[in-house]
C-alpha cells in the first residue's frame, strides 16, 4: 500500500501529532554532567577549549552540586587536577587528594546527587599517561594496583560509582575484588569498556592537564577502524564485573553504541566528549549552528543509537532549555 494511501506527512502535520509518534526522548534525567575540580579557594576558571565549561575549586563545588540536582540531572562525573603530579601518580590515590575532596563535598551538599568518579591515572602522572610508563610503554599489569588504590580510595570516600577509563586489561577484574576486599561490595562499576583513541579528547587534555609528555594512548586505547574488537572489550568487562559499560566518543561511534545496545544487557552509557561539544560550541559561536537545535539533537541521536543514558557537557544547558 503506497502513495497516495500512505502520506507519512500525516503524522508531521502539528507538534501534537509528532509528540504523539515520537520513538525517542532526551530528558535532563537521561543526563550527566561532568566536572573538573582544582586545588584552591574560590577558583571558578573558564576552560578556554570549552566554552561554558569552568574548573571549580572544591568550595564551589556544594552550590554547583544544587544547582545541578534542582535541574533535575541525576549525576555527576567528577575529574580532579591535582596541584602536583609524579611518576606513579599518587594524587590519585591519596585519602585526601583533590578527586576524593570533592567527592566528600558533593556528597555533603546533595546527597541525591549520584557521584560517579573517573579512575585513571593521566591526571595525576607527569608523564600524562593512564598507567605506569617506561619512557616508552605503558605497563598493564604493573598499572593495576594503582587503579585498583585509586578506585578503592574513591569508592571509601563516597563515590557512588567508580568509572575506569585507562583501558588496561583486566583492570575491571582487579577493580571488583579490590572493592570486595575492602567491603565496598555495594560499589558500582562502569566501565569505559569500547574507549576509542580519540582526536576528540583534545579539549579535555587542556581542561585535565592530561595530554601525554610522550608518545600517544595507541597502545591502550582502541583503533577508531575497529567496531567488532568494542563488542569483545565489552564483553570481557561484563565478565570480569562491569555493572555499566560505556562507549566512548559518541557521535563518531553512535553504531558501536548501537551494537552494544542490541548484544548486551547491561545498562550502556554514551560520553559526548569534549571534542564533540567544543566543535558545536565553535560553530553555535560564529553563529553558523542553532544552539538549542544541535543541542537537542545531538543528545536524541546518541539516545536512538541505544544509549541509555549520556554523559554531557551540555547537560546543563540541555536541562534549563527541558524544565519539567
Ligand atoms: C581519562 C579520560 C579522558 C576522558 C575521560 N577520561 C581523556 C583521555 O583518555 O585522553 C576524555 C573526556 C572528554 O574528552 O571529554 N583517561
């Protein structure tokens, strides 16, 4: 049955008729935001590569953590910069460095406010890698104690969830029994399972003082040529203990997100990084895009590939455009 009896227009035809048939929605509650904390005292520092996107010292943090919540995004991601970086990274593990500080803050302000905590090393190397490196390589499974300390560390000092991002293998593994082993059994994981060695990053590494001082993340990170080796990856995460998996840049690798969705049944996340947002951000400046329709639909596309929920750096903007 063809034209003229079939008129897909007919459904298009008022607002009220596209919201009735409409297959996919984005609410701030599919949302998380993440935020760069930095050592000091009243710091609320514009991230230059990212406009609209400030580092926050840790007393700024409890009026942020407010208003984020009375937005009604559920989440936070949190990234700490420390003031100090050394070889083994050890600020990313200290009971009381900048990631665990905040971490205590937000939870003292709002504590509704789910705070998942990015574990990794490059913040907090001088070097600027995930893991222990050489000079030349980074080291797998000399690497995973620290991320293990790191995620342990987080964990006590109240993240709700822990988040791996260095893609070292078996580090989930090492992770979930290290968490058991300090009674933290109750602690989520989610894995940055399919992380892709992405040129999206870049503004990140401005805003985390994270790009490496040699060499590249090629030897841990994932081919952007590849998507059945994402399907393994996240596979063996789910094995060794992910809760969550995460597919990492979004737009680029919306079919990866949907391959995840349809092969798997754990909840699966989608990062918009800061390269996807900076390159809109660019372009809603010169006036060439419309912020709130590229916007909204860059978050619906990473919906209907099958996220189920979207870390953002728009989550803000998106939410104050979406008051329920
Ligand atoms: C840490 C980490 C990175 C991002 C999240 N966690 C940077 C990287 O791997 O280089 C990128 C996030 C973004 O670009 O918004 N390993």
């Amino acid at each position: 049955m063809g034209f003229p009896r079939t008129r897909p227009r007919r459904l298009r035809r008022s607002e009220g008729l596209r919201g009735l048939t409409r297959e996919t929605r984005v609410a701030p509650e599919d949302l998380i935001y993440p935020l760069f904390c930095v050592t000091g005292n009243g710091v609320r520092e514009p991230v230059v590569s990212m406009p609209g996107v400030e580092r926050l010292s840790v007393d700024q943090l409890a009026a942020e953590a407010k208003e984020i919540k009375d937005l009604g995004i559920p989440g936070v991601i949190l990234f700490g910069i420390p003031a100090t970086k050394d070889a083994e990274g050890s600020g990313a593990y200290d009971p009381d460095g900048i990631t665990q500080r905040s971490v205590r803050a937000i939870k003292e302000a709002a504590p509704e406010l789910v705070v998942i905590a990015d574990v990794c090393l490059c913040e907090y190397t001088d070097h600027g890698h995930c893991g222990v490196f050489d000079g030349v390589h980074v080291h797998n499974d000399a690497s995973l104690p620290l991320l293990v300390k790191t995620a342990v560390s987080l964990a006590q000092a109240g993240a709700d969830i822990v988040a791996p991002s260095d893609m070292m293998d078996g580090r989930v593994a090492a992770i979930r029994d290290g968490l058991d082993d300090a009674d933290l059994t109750n602690t989520p994981i989610l894995s940055y399972a399919a992380k892709y060695a992405s040129g999206f990053y870049g503004p990140f590494r401005d805003a985390a003082e994270s790009t490496p001082q040699a060499g590249d993340r090629r030897g841990y990170q994932m081919d952007p040529a590849n998507g059945l080796e994402a399907l393994r990856e996240i596979q063996l995460d789910i094995d060794e203990g992910a809760d969550i998996i995460m597919v990492k840049p979004a737009m680029p690798y919306l079919d990866i997100v949907r391959a995840a969705k349809d092969s798997f049944d754990v909840p699966v996340f989608a990062y918009q990084v800061s390269g996807e947002y900076s390159m809109l951000q660019a372009a809603i400046e010169r006036g060439w895009l419309d912020a709130d329709r590229v916007i909204e639909e860059s978050l619906v596309s990473i919906r209907r590939a099958g996220a189920d929920r979207v870390i953002s750096y728009f989550a803000k903007d998106f939410a104050r455009n979406h008051r329920g």
